[in-house]
C-alpha cells in the first residue's frame, strides 16, 4: 500500500509540474524575429509570472498602434537592475523584442532603451542571436555589483 502511495504522489507531481513547463515555451514567439520600436510607456506591470510593458508607438500613417510586452518575472529582473519603478507611463523608450507569430502587438522583450540611454535586459533572447543567461549570482546566491548596468 505504501507503494502505491509514493507511486500515486509522484504521478500526481508530475501532472501538476507538466503544464508549467509548457508556459515556458517560446513556440508563440518569433525568436528568429527581432523587433526595435521607440515609443510612449503606457503602463509596466511589476507582477508574476512575467513583467509586462506596455507601450505606444505612431505607425507610417500616423496611426498609434498599441503593444503589450512581456519580461521575465520580478525576482528575474531585480537581478538584471530593474524596479517596479524603472518606467513610468510617458516615458520615452525603445523596446526591442521577439513579437508574436500570430501578428498581434505582442512580443518577449529582450532589452529596453530607458530616457537616459541605460540599456537594460528584458530576460529573454539575445541581440546577437544566442540564448541569455541569468547573472552568475542569480536570485540564488544573491546579486553582486557586476549583476547591475552601470
């Protein structure tokens, strides 16, 4: 009977954990795909599972074309120097992301240019291609100076 229990408790474990795998997937993004835009913060969202940022930007026919952005969670992005106030709506930036294979205004942030010029990472992707990794110190050990952008 007790190994029944053990053999119940891990299946049911699994089940549990397999869908949180699955949001993880970037099958909704173009990662092969990168998108830089400047625009009008509207609203940052500092909440779990993801950070999103939501911005406007005027399109070739003057036409303001409202998109919706997503980072890595808060924990993430306090390790990467970003705080539930490094944006505010009005403020002018360029956002550069993976956007959303369906066509819609939606997209993976992979860096955000702030008013002062400081580039910061969005947790996602890579400019140059290749995968981005968390700090070496991470929400585990800790952050350290060299973690923050100057």
């Amino acid at each position: 009977m007790k190994r029944f229990m053990v053999l119940a408790i891990a299946v049911g474990a699994l089940m549990v954990s397999l869908p949180l795998f699955a949001h993880h997937g970037n099958a909704a993004f173009d990662a092969a795909k990168k998108l830089s835009l400047k625009g009008t913060v509207t609203d940052w969202f500092w909440a779990n599972p993801h950070c999103i940022l939501e911005f406007d930007v005027k399109d070739e026919k003057d036409q303001v074309v409202h998109w919706a952005t997503e980072t890595s969670n808060p924990a993430d992005m306090v390790n990467r120097g970003w705080g539930k106030l490094t944006l505010k709506p009005g403020d002018q930036v360029t956002v550069t992301f993976e956007p959303a294979k369906n066509g819609r205004q939606v997209g993976r942030v992979i860096e955000v240019v702030l008013p002062s010029g400081q580039k910061m990472s969005g947790g996602f992707g890579s400019l140059e291609g290749g995968t981005q990794t968390a700090p070496s110190a991470g929400a585990a050990g800790g952050s350290k100076s060299s973690d923050y952008p100057k």
